[in-house]
C-alpha cells in the first residue's frame, strides 16, 4: 500500500503545483466527506500552503505587469 501512497502523494504535489485551485478544491471535498482523516495540524499547514502561494501569485503578478 504504500507504493500506492506515494503515487497518490506525488499525483497531489503535481497537482498543488500545476493547479492550486483545482487542489483546493479536491482537499475541500475530501475535508467534508472525511474529516477524521485532517487535523489541526494539516489544517494550519494547509493554510500556511495557501498563504505562500498567495505571495507567490502577487509575485507573479507584480512581475507580468513591470
């Protein structure tokens, strides 16, 4: 099984990667349908996630307009 988890972990990362809104709602989804698999902790991880990725995207933004 944990060939399989590893799968599934790098098919996320790309995704996070390639489509962070796409990610996002595929985490959401999974938030509501199983929440005992999150905790606090992924939570604020998640949210520090987001938080980058919000710097990085005004980053991006900031460069494409100079």
């Amino acid at each position: 099984m944990s060939d399989l988890d590893d799968s599934i972990g790098k098919i996320l990362l790309e995704l996070q990667k390639d489509d962070p809104d796409t990610f996002k709602k595929l985490m959401k989804k999974a938030l509501d349908e199983n929440p005992e698999l999150f905790d606090d902790t992924i939570e604020q991880e998640n949210k520090q996630i987001d938080e980058y990725n919000n710097k990085i995207d005004e980053y991006n933004k900031n460069i494409d307009n100079e």
